[in-house]
C-alpha cells in the first residue's frame, strides 16, 4: 500500500522528528504492508503550534467559504472511493463490498452534511438586547480508532472544521493509511495549511502528549471507556473541554408482538458487521422466555450462515481479547450454540461468528464490552425484567427494540437509557446525535448536536 514516509504539517508532508516507525499489518494475512511514522511530543507540539497560528485566520474566514472547502473535500473522498475502500480492506480486513458501501460511502455522506451545515447554520443571533455569538472553540485534537478509520476522522474534523476550529488528528496506530489518504484529500481540497494537521503515532506517546498539550482546547477522542476516563482526568486538570465517544453493551429488545424471525435476524447481522468492532452494535439479544428457545434456534442458524466471510478482527491482540471473552462465557455456564474460540483459518486474525444462550445478566460476556463477533441470548419474564435487564450496565450508547406496535416499541425506548434507539429496524442517521449515556461518554457526534461541540457562545449586552 501506499503510504507516506512523514507527517503532514502546516500543509506539507515533513520529515517527523521521530525516527520510529509503525508497520502496518493487515489483519487478514499477517503480513506487514506499510511503515508510517510514530511521531513523539515534538512532533505533536508543531502541529499544535501549526493549528495554532492557523486558527484566526481559519476562524475569521466566512461560513459559505468554510462550506465550500468542505464541499470540495466531499468531492475528493467521492473521487476516491475506491482507493478509499481498498485501503481500508487492507489495513483493517473489511470485505471489500463493506469497505465500499459503509467505510468508503458513510463518510462522504458525513462529510456532504457537515458542508450544507456550515452554510447554513446559525453564527449568531439576538436575545433580548443581546446579541449571542457561537464561535470556535480553537484547537481540536482529535484522536480517532481503527474500527470506522475514515468515518471517525470525518466525524470530528468537518464538524470541527465547519465550526472555525483547526485540527491535529492522530489516528488509530492500526489505520494510519487511511488517515494518510484523508489528509491528502484535504489538501487537494484546498482546506489552508496549518488547519488540518496529522501526527501518526502511538496512543501513550503522540495522543498522550496531545491530550496534555495546552495549546489545545478541546479533546475529541473515541475509544475504549478505560482510555477515556485518562484523558478526561488529563484535560480536567487543564479545564479543557473533552468530547468522548466511549464503549457500549447495547441491548436488543424484543418484545413478544414482534416479527421474532425478522428482529434476530437483523439482531445477528448487526452484530457480526464489521466483524463485531461496532462500539454500538447490539451485543445483548433479550427475548420473553416463551420465545426464547425459538429464538436460540433461530439465531445459531443466522450466525453459521456468516461462516469466516465477516472478515478478521484487527490485531493478534484483538483476536486473543475476543476469544479470552468467549473462554470465559463458557467457563461461566454459557452455552455455546454457535462458534467458539478456535479461529477458522490457519493465518489471520479470524475469529468464528459466535452466539452464546443461556446467558445471565451478571455473566461477564453480558457486561463488558468484547468487541468482536459475540452474541448473547437473554431470557427475560417480563417488560420491566427487560428494562432492568437492557439498563442493567454501566454503558448506555444504543439500543433497538422490536414490537408489533410501533407504539409500543417507542414507549419501551423512552425508558432505556441510551443515547440512540432504533425501532423495528430503523435506518442509520447520520444527521441523527450519537453518542451515549453513564460510561458510554460524554458529547455527541453528526447532525447539528455535533456542530455544536466545536463551538463556544458569546454574549454582548446593548
């Protein structure tokens, strides 16, 4: 693959001060595809410095221009959708129609959003006798995963970018070339030097020293809650504002006037796409008791149908962490009715589509976050069992609930708490808040409540 032997600065690509490298592996065949730079503090402190003196310039340029390099940076992502889709195949292991339709397709869409946005959003308007700004917040960092590489970057750099904030982005060490091709996106797009910079490097060295640096003022970072909580705690002892995108254990409600075949089914799928590294993805599957063994069925079925065709999870590390998970179910009296912790494939970091049934609210696979190809089965009584079952972790990012009554369905939401539901099968949102309740995080991403958190507000009184 190809890849870029420096960091992009103040709108070049430059030598980093860092002589280690990364090498990048894809996940399906082990072998070592690329080296990018690991970029260390000093390397971070330029491209703050970059964003830094890029910023009033990039603040006082007007919306409708702000909105056309966004535009033009949607252009380029779209012209190279498919570079886009194989490069994410090969450092993450996505099948290539998933990297073409999801990897690839969501983030130009994002990207489409957050440019008409930026047009047309509010600046500024009159409360009483004042007069209320929303101006940048200034310098984002944003440290992004390897699971969605492009979407995720795309998801905090145009809104940050549509607000009038600058950037430092230091992506996932799994993903950096995918993070490589946006910043070239983005130069061709003709976002100015210094607005968009990208330091790729390891979490502890390069996102520590950027989660720590006082020239930034706002931390966006997605990831695991444990990474989360260190750099809440560094950017509370600076009063720096975070935003955090954090894990879930989402539930999967189904209630017993839903089309049971067609909820586990999609309950299933959902979990398996992507390989299971879905920070939102559906893990519990919580059936009434007088359907449960049907859905049992119904649901090893689903899963055996997938075979090794998901694609591999990303890393070693990854692939021993899922299949310590599944150990541990069984070890805990889960059945296995699906899968197991033996990878189908002598090379790669595959792991079998896995479903467990019999599982109890308190098991570990039904409280923390596994993120790989893992469902579990619950039974539960009653609706209020179900509620307290489906809030019954200490995350709250997502959700579905399925009902004959749609009614019905939402009246069950409205008590979950969790940041997003969908209902009886709802289509994504992009333009939709995502985020999450307790330890699933703190802000929200897409739409206008994404905008938002890039923006600070003030007042003149006349």
């Amino acid at each position: 693959m190809k890849a870029q032997d420096g960091i992009y600065l103040d709108g070049a690509w430059r030598p980093a001060a860092s002589r280690d490298v990364i090498e990048v592996v894809n996940p399906a065949d082990e072998q070592v595809i690329a080296r990018v730079p690991a970029g260390n503090a000093e390397d971070v402190d330029a491209a703050v410095r970059a964003a830094r003196a890029a910023l009033p310039g990039w603040a006082a340029t007007p919306p409708a221009e702000r909105a056309a390099r966004l535009t033009a940076l949607r252009d380029v992502l779209a012209a190279r959708k498919g570079e886009i889709a194989e490069t994410v195949t090969a450092e993450l292991g996505a099948p290539p129609a998933f990297a073409q339709v999801v990897h690839a397709g969501l983030p130009i869409a994002v990207a489409g959003s957050y440019a008409e946005l930026a047009a047309t959003h509010c600046f500024e308007e009159k409360v009483g006798n004042s007069t209320v700004f929303q101006e940048p917040i200034g310098v984002v960092a944003a440290i992004t995963p390897w699971n969605y590489p492009l979407h995720q970057i795309v998801a905090k750099v145009a809104p940050a970018l549509a607000a009038g904030c600058t950037v430092v982005l230091k992506p996932a060490e799994d993903t950096p070339l995918t993070a490589q091709l946006f910043a070239e996106a983005a130069h061709e797009a003709g976002v100015p030097a210094g607005v968009l910079n990208l330091v790729t490097g390891l979490g502890p060295v390069a996102g520590q020293a950027l989660a720590e640096h006082p020239g930034v003022d706002l931390v966006s970072f997605t990831g695991s809650t444990a990474v989360g909580r260190q750099i809440a705690a560094t950017a509370g002892a600076a009063i720096k504002k975070v935003a955090l995108e954090l894990g879930g254990k989402s539930a999967n409600v189904i209630l017993p006037s839903a089309d049971l075949a067609k909820a586990v089914g999609a309950g299933v799928a959902n979990v398996m796409s992507n390989s299971g590294q879905t920070c939102s993805a559906w893990t519990r599957m919580l059936v009434h008791r007088d359907q449960y063994d049907e859905a049992v069925e119904l649901a090893a079925a689903a899963a055996a149908k997938y075979g090794d065709r998901i694609g591999p999870v990303v890393n070693a590390k990854q692939q021993a962490r899922v299949r310590g998970y599944i150990e541990k179910g069984v070890a805990e009296g889960a059945r296995l009715v699906a899968g197991g912790p033996e990878s189908p494939r002598e090379r790669g970091y595959f792991i079998s589509p896995t479903v467990f049934a019999d599982v109890t609210p308190e098991m570990t696979i039904a409280q923390e976050e596994i993120f790989g190809p893992v469902l579990s089965l619950l039974r539960y009584e009653d609706e209020e069992d179900a509620l307290r079952i489906a809030n019954g972790t200490v995350y709250g990012l997502a959700g579905a609930v399925w009902a004959g009554d749609e009614a019905e369905a939402v009246a069950f939401a409205r008590r979950m708490d969790t940041g997003q539901v969908d209902i009886n099968g709802g289509r994504f949102n992009p333009l939709a808040p995502f985020g999450g309740y307790k330890q699933s995080g703190v802000g929200r991403e897409l739409g206008a409540h994404g905008l938002a958190e890039y923006l600070q507000t003030k007042s003149l009184q006349f």
